[in-house]
C-alpha cells in the first residue's frame, strides 16, 4: 500500500484537528471581542453543514486558550431525553466530564469536584447556577486563565423539540435565569441552526409567545456564512500538498464544484485523495476532477442532504427549474440564469412569490445573485446532481 492510499486528512465529521481548520479568522477574532467587552450571551446561526461545530472545536482547543480563557464544550444531541432528563443535571455533568482534559486545571493540584445528582433533584435551577459559578472561581483559583467559556452545541435541539410538544416553555425560562444569573463572569456561545433561528423570529414577529424567542433576543449574534476563496483553496490544497500536486487549474475546478461549503469541499476531496491512490499519481488532472464528480451524480447521494433540508415550498420548484436552466449553459465555468428565463419557465408563478423563493435561496447560500436578476449556484456539484435527479 503506497503512502497515499494509507492516509487520507479528509472527512465528512465536524473538524477537530487544528491542521483541517481554515479561514474563519474573522469570526474568530469578533469572538474574541466581544468575550473581552463582557460579553455573556453569543449565539453562533447558520445553515446547515457550514462549519459551527468545527468553529466551536477550534474555539474551544486552540483559539480561546491562547487567550486565556477555558472553554467547556457541551453537546445536546448528547444530552439524554429532554422531556423526562434532569437537563441542570446534564449540562453539569458534561462540564465536568469535559474539562477534565483541560491542562490547566490538571496542574492546577485541586481536581474539579463532579455535581451531585441529588442536589440537582431538589433545586436544580439553583444548582447548576451554583456549580457553574464553582468551577468558575476554580478556573480563577488555577491562575493566568479569565474565566469559564461554555460552548454550547446543537441547541436547535430544545427549539425543535418545544416547537414539537415534546418539552415545555419552562426550561427556556430556567435557561434564561441561569445565563442571567451567571453571564457575564461566565460566557456562553450557543449554536443554533439558521432554519430553526428564523422559524422562532417569524414566530415572534407574528405576536406568538415563543420562550425561546426570549432567550435568542439576549446578546450578540454571528452568522456563519460559507468560507471566502483563500480558504476554500488552502482547504483543498494544503492537507495533501506532500502526496498530491494541485495545479492551480485543478484547485479552481474543484473549487467551483464545490463553492465555499467545507463540507462539500471535505467529501469532495476525501473521494479524490482515495482515487488519487488508487490511479498511484500526484499530479491532479481534470480528467480525475471528472471522475470524482461522477460518483457524486447517483440519485442517493447523501453528501446534499443538508440542501435539500433547505428546500421548503415552491423553493423545491424554483431550485430545480434554476438548475435545470443553468445545465443548458454547462459550457460555462460559471452558468448564470436570468430572471428573465425563470419567468419564462414557471408562468404559473406570481412574481412576487418567485422573486421571494429567490431570494431565500440565495440567503441560505445555495444560490449567489451575481448580477442583477442573474443567479448562479454557489455548488456547481449540487447544480448538476440536482439537474440530473430532478423529479
């Protein structure tokens, strides 16, 4: 087995190595900013697969250290059943399990004590307002550190389940008093989904009562959007530069496959190092490029699952009547559609509804208005599958 068949850096998981991380230095540094303004509250939107569980990662093994904070990470698809689970309980316990590999506080002599189920049957609230506010005076007591961050993952979770019956608006109301009672000697960066994110503010915006709303409207907002083009190119570059030779050509191809998603730009290139090994070359020819795109083009493909997700309403419609239109200019590097011809292909459809799908499209990142009533898709990849598999 050759060198490249035996390591391959890509991954469709969240990144959790520091040498697959790319770009987001601007995020990052506003991170940073507001965390040194008093920050308590950031929440972390955006669409699916763009990256926020890798960005709380970096956050968390590498960013925050340097700058002196401790960062706990706590994952709610982890946490047990949030209908019937002490979730005080469960959040402490994640703090504790997780900060167990802090080195700081393995050298700090005192070892971090765990919370007590007990207790937390009892006043649970209260409890977990108290045990946060000890680890933090722990982490004080260790020296040279701020204070306590807590990233908090896949909080949708407790949205979606709210929005379904499955959970009351108490704990919403529990969770509001325990970051007020505790922010901003302890900061919290919470991701959301921008799906969920924007179901609540429209349910806002209509006089519904949604306790979650009154969380989401507490401190500052960062939306992750898909990475610029350095980034997009140094991700595809870079993690095989000793066992694959890019042309800049070959980056650009790939790169217009894939657009500024780094999930895409991850499955993508994890199938071209495997067939880079396979055919035992370094140098990435376009006719490779073409081979790898082939195998993304079966109708279950999964890797656009999180696009599809995405498609609500006529946007389903409109989506595929774009990609069907930009297929017809496939001579193009970068086929755009015009207002003009999706009229002429849906006109059953009001224009003011059109002009809406549109839009939304080009706000979840799947489409980029690059003119005037011009579109073109942010993944030629995703353009040709869904060209090919529309029903």
């Amino acid at each position: 087995m050759n060198n490249r068949a035996a390591y391959n850096p890509y991954s469709r998981l969240p990144v959790n190595e520091q040498a697959m991380f790319f770009g987001r230095t601007r995020e990052s540094e506003q991170i940073l900013g507001w965390l040194r303004a008093g920050a308590g509250n950031i929440w972390l939107l955006g669409q699916k697969r763009v990256g926020k569980t890798s960005l709380l990662f970096h956050l968390k093994h590498h960013f925050l250290p340097e700058w002196g904070y401790v960062a706990a990470f706590v994952d709610f698809q982890l946490l047990g059943n949030l209908a019937s689970g002490n979730l005080c309980y469960e959040i402490a316990a994640a703090i504790f399990a997780d900060l167990q590999g802090d080195p700081l506080l393995g050298e700090s002599g005192a070892p971090l004590f765990a919370p007590l189920r007990t207790l937390f049957d009892l006043q649970p609230a209260v409890e977990l307002i108290a045990y946060l506010r000890a680890v933090n005076s722990h982490i004080q007591g260790a020296g040279r550190r701020t204070r306590l961050v807590i990233l908090l993952d896949e909080f949708s979770r407790t949205t979606d389940a709210y929005l379904q019956g499955k959970i009351d608006r108490s704990f919403f109301e529990l969770w509001r008093g325990v970051m007020q009672a505790t922010a901003p000697e302890i900061s919290y960066i919470t991701v959301v989904q921008q799906q969920t994110y924007n179901t609540v503010s429209r349910r806002a915006g209509q006089n519904l009562d949604d306790p979650s709303w009154h969380i989401m409207e507490l401190g500052e907002k960062l939306v992750l959007r898909p990475l610029d083009q350095e980034a997009v190119c140094r991700l595809i570059e870079w993690p095989m530069r000793n066992f694959v030779e890019f042309g800049p050509e070959s980056v650009a191809a790939v790169a217009a496959l894939t657009g500024g998603n780094p999930f895409l730009i991850q499955a993508f290139c994890f199938k071209l190092a495997a067939h880079m090994a396979d055919q035992d070359r370094r140098r990435v020819e376009r006719a490779d490029i073409e081979a790898v795109r082939m195998e993304f083009m079966q109708p279950t493909e999964s890797v656009f699952a999180h696009f599809l997700d995405m498609l609500r309403g006529i946007g389903n419609q409109v989506c595929q009547t774009v990609a069907t239109l930009a297929e017809g200019q496939a001579a193009e590097a970068q086929p755009r559609v015009t207002w003009a011809q999706i009229a002429a292909a849906q006109p059953g459809l009001p224009e003011p509804a059109l002009r809406r799908a549109l839009q939304e499209l080009a706000t979840c990142d799947i489409l980029i208005e690059v003119a005037p009533d011009a579109w073109t898709f942010s993944s030629r990849l995703f353009q040709q599958w869904l060209a090919l598999n529309a029903e």
